[in-house]
C-alpha cells in the first residue's frame, strides 16, 4: 500500500479513494476508516446475517418500484408520501434540486458538503460563498448570513444542520425563523442529512414546518444514519407541489433492491437502532476528550458523527493523511479541497473506542514522533502536484468568482465573463469579499464575522456591466434578527387624503406572518407576474407550490405523533427527531 498511496489519491476525482480501490492495493483488508462518515453500530450483526442470506434473491430481482418502497419509508417516519421524494442517495437529489429549482442563483455557507457549490457551478449557476470563519469556531451567524443573501440578491439558500465538515448546529427555533424571513427566495433548502447524531436538542429537524412551506425542502440521509453508504438511498420532505416536482423526475426504478430490502426491515430494529446513535453520542464525547489532549490540535464542537480538527502549526494534512495510511493503516480525512478550509484540518469520523485509542497513538507518533519533540510531518515543499490544499473547484471558483463553467469558458475564449474581476493568480484561494459593515456581535454572544466576510464578490443582479439584468433600486429589504427581539416602532404614515369613495382601498399584499416579512408599501407585488425565467422580484413570495393553509387542508396530511414509529416497535425516532432515549 505504501508505494500506492500517493497515485490512489491522484487518480481520483474525489476526495479520497474508494475503500474498494484500498483493499485491492492491500493484502485484502481496508484500513481503519475516519474519513466516510457513517454509523459504526448499525446494521447488526443479526441484520447483516439475514442480508446475507437472502443476497441472492436481492441481487437477482428487480426491486419494487420507488412508490411502494417511499411508502413503506413514510410509515416508519410518520410522514405523508405525497411530501416525500426518495433517490438514489442524497447527491441524486441535490442533483435534481439544482436543475429544476435553482434558476440562477445559489448562496452557501463555506466550508461544508461540496455538492452545494460544485453542482451548481457546473450547471452554469453563480454560487454564493458565504465563509465561516475559523476565528468564531466555524459559527454560522444566521442574520449575517441573511444580511449576505440580501446583499447579493441571491434566489436560493441553503443550510447544512450540522454542518459538514464543522459539525457546526443551529437550533430548530433559529432556523424557523430563518425560513421565514427568507420566505420571498425561490427555495430554502435544510440539508439534514447528519441530525440523527445531535443531542443538543430533542425535537431539531424542521420536516413539520417544511411540508407548511411553499418554498422550503429538508435533505435528509438514510446511508449516513444507518451505516449503509454503499446503500445509495436519501429522501427530501417539502409541500406536495416541489416534493412532486421531483419525484416526478426520478426513474421508477431509481431504489436498488438493497435499499429495498433495508427499508422493510427496519420496522422490526428500531430499539437497536436508538441505542446505535445513543452509543455514537458518547463515543464522540470520548473522542474529543482524547484528540483534544495532543498539543496543539485543536477540536471543534460537533454535533454529527465527526470532528473537525486543526493540525498543530508546522504539520501539512496531506503529509499526516499518507504516513497515517501508510504507516499505520488509518484513512483520514484531508480537507483541502473543501471550498472555505485548508490542509491544516482533519475531518475524523467517530469510531469505537478501541479504534480512536489507535487514531491517538498514530497521530502522536506522526506528529510529535516518539517522544513528541518536534513536528515530524513538516508542511509539504512548494509545487508538490498531489497536494489537495488548492483544489480545482477552488481554482475555478478563484478565477470565476463562483459564475460557474460559464465563466470560465467566458474567460477562455478571452472575451472575460461580463463583470469579473481580475483573477487572482492560481493558488491563492478563495477570493476575499469587499469589506462591508456588519453587526458588532452574532447572535447568541458568538464572535461576529469579520467585516471583509459579508460581501462576496461576483456577477449577478445589480452588478454594473451584465447586460440584461436589471439594476435593484435601493430600497429597504427584510431583515433577519434572532430573538428575543423588541418589537419595532410604528412607522409613522402621512396624513390621510380624503377620497370620494373612502371604504375602496388597496388590496393588502400577501406576506410572511413573521416580524421580518417586507413591508407591502416598498415590495408591492406587480399587476402581472414576471414569467417564470425571469428574476423574481425582491420581496414577493416564491412562485408554485401551496400555502400552509393549503396544505393543512390536503387529504391525507395530518400531524406527526408526538413519539415513535407504528406498531408496538419501542423506541424509534420520528422523522422530526422525537422519542429520543439519549
């Protein structure tokens, strides 16, 4: 393995190599893995034995259609089939979200999964990188990033909860109002694809208030959750009207019969299944006890199933992933290519005891050597052509400023893309916003976002030089404030002016219920809607979909239980994240 290590990295487009492509340059057994983030305590060994011995009749088949196999899913989560999509794993989804329901325009924070910036660059969309900042522990401050999203006119938002690679977590009641205030977006997409790992609150998932939505999706994993990652299956919750917009794009046969097979025996494991993630909890608290007492590695908070370290000053991550590999047969994750992060940081996944006491021992032996005096992984020399620390979506998103292949095929033809900036040179990163004023502090006493992070840079709406896009007129937007929040003054109105006919007045506008909802006089809605290509005015709510008195008035939609799945089974979760046991 040793010989192959640094050619299995460079031969692949993703961020490390398959454990398929490890095992076959070893003697037949795969490393330790802290790189894919799954749940190490389920499937049981009682389940794996049973798919075993029905793998014949799985592989050989042809698997129910993805109607029959959602349906079974929506009855253990207590969920509305008509409000739920199911693919091929979450990337298929992600996938189809970009092409039917992102127009133009996407904002993210950055680092996280690179999916939410990579699929709509390479569709030709401009993303909107909002970074975290190392300085404030990776926190994303929720009206900051509202104020970004306002200021850059952006049409979709999405939110990792948690984040990955961070592990960073928003309370349910924050991002609720999130929603709200960003109800006038084209779409708000809730990527909760690692919230079955988070105890910091019981009831965290937003599913309930998604299907009330008309512009809202909740992502949700089923491979992470349970283990099962060469299972390819996920689902998305949202209103009927965009759950069916998807769906509708699927292939019918779009489920593997293992995916299949695992839903339906789920039903008879929900109390193993409570304990698995129960166990994961505790394991993640050891583990950063344990990495937290290596000098100079510092462990950010995590509410998934993984950790986010830093490396001490003086140690390159590409240089501790090999000699981990090599020398110990433990796969890490490097997490230069991440769009937002460096070479100095590690994403290790959390794993049994026994596997983190090797993790601890490889890593003091990596870093400190024998007796820990002294970095023995020294960052790599200039020009080293496998290092991940400068990635090429990073390079493309250098060079573009997050306008995506159209862009970059703009500049290669040597016309430039319409409003770019000069690049910078290759290399260097993630370009750095205008410095632009924010609030003083975040929310919840957290370090605010420095100035420089809430303006990125870029073509779109209101940028001089595109031709065809109209320019905003200034005028006020609405503005995302945690609560408690004072309510605020009445604005004074002018002296009425008498009319002939005084009980004719305007229709009030329709607008969001909560406290940020834009005012009706500065965001009237037009006489005539724009047409669906066009750009959707600042302040009017997303097109399509259904109202939440709409949907509460749906046949067959009724509240989720307060806990549990069907039947007599103890213990299950609901899709909401109720009935929890620890």
């Amino acid at each position: 393995m040793a010989d192959n290590v640094t050619s299995l990295f460079r031969s692949t487009t993703a961020h490390s190599p398959s454990m398929a492509a490890l095992t076959r340059e070893s003697d037949g057994a795969g490393p330790v893995d802290f790189c894919i983030p799954c749940n190490p305590y389920f499937p049981t060994p009682a389940m794996f034995e049973d798919m075993a011995a029905r793998l014949r009749d799985i592989i050989t088949y042809y698997p129910s259609s993805a109607d029959t196999i959602t349906a079974e899913l929506c009855s253990l989560l207590r969920l509305p089939p008509q409000c739920v999509a199911m693919g091929n794993g979450s990337t298929e989804l992600i996938t189809w979200i970009d092409h039917l329901l992102v127009r133009e325009s996407l904002a993210v924070p950055v680092p996280t999964f690179g999916r939410w910036t990579d699929q709509p660059m390479e569709t030709g969309k401009r993303v909107d990188m909002f970074p975290l900042q190392e300085a404030g522990g990776f926190a994303l401050d929720l009206a900051q990033y509202a104020e970004f999203i306002r200021a850059r006119g952006t049409r979709v938002a999405v939110i990792c909860n948690p984040n990955n690679p961070d592990g960073g977590f928003l309370h349910k009641h924050a991002i609720v109002q999130f929603m709200d205030a960003m109800a006038d977006l084209d779409l708000v997409v809730v990527d909760e694809s690692f919230l079955e790992f988070a105890d910091a609150e019981n009831e965290p998932s937003v599913v309930q208030e998604a299907m009330l939505r008309p512009n809202v999706i909740v992502l949700r994993s089923l491979g992470k959750n349970f283990g099962l990652h060469g299972i390819r299956f996920g689902y998305l919750v949202a209103n009927p009207a965009l759950a069916g917009k998807v769906r509708s794009m699927l292939p019918k046969w779009n489920l593997n019969s293992f995916a299949e097979h695992v839903v339906f025996m789920l039903k008879e494991h929900g109390a193993e299944y409570a304990q698995s993630l129960h166990q994961v909890r505790r394991d993640r608290m050891d583990m950063s006890g344990q990495l937290s007492s290596l000098p100079g590695l510092t462990v950010y908070p995590s509410q998934g199933n993984f950790l986010f370290v830093r490396l001490p000053v003086g140690a390159e991550g590409t240089v501790v992933r090999d000699r981990m590999l090599t020398e110990h047969r433990i796969l890490v994750r490097e997490c230069g290519n991440k769009i937002g992060s460096s070479s100095r940081f590690l994403r290790l996944v959390v794993r049994p005891q026994v596997d983190v006491r090797r993790l601890v021992t490889g890593l003091e032996q990596v870093l400190y050597g024998t007796s820990r005096r002294g970095a023995a992984a020294p960052e790599q020399a200039p020009g080293t052509g496998y290092s991940s620390g400068t990635a090429a979506v990073d390079r493309l998103v250098s060079r573009t400023n997050g306008a995506g292949m159209r862009g970059l095929a703009a500049q290669a033809t040597g016309a430039g893309a319409p409003g770019l900036a000069a690049a910078p040179s290759t290399g260097t990163g993630m370009p750095l916003p205008a410095a632009a004023s924010a609030p003083a502090a975040g929310a919840g006493g957290r370090m605010p976002v420095p100035a420089a992070a809430s303006v990125v840079t870029g073509v779109g709406a209101g940028v001089p030089g595109v031709p065809g896009v109209p320019q905003p007129a200034a005028q006020p937007v609405p503005q995302f404030v945690p609560q408690p929040m004072p309510q605020p003054a009445p604005v004074p109105q002018p002296m009425p002016v008498p009319v002939p006919v005084p009980q004719q007045v305007p229709e009030p506008v329709p607008q969001p219920a909560q406290p940020f909802a834009p005012a009706a006089a500065a965001y009237p809605v037009p006489a005539q809607a724009p047409p669906p290509t066009g750009l959707t005015p600042p302040g009017v709510p997303a097109r399509g979909g259904l109202t939440a008195a709409q949907v509460r008035g749906t046949d067959g939609l009724s509240a989720a239980p307060a806990t549990g799945w069907p039947g007599p089974q103890p213990a299950w979760p609901d899709a909401a994240g109720m009935g929890r046991t620890g």
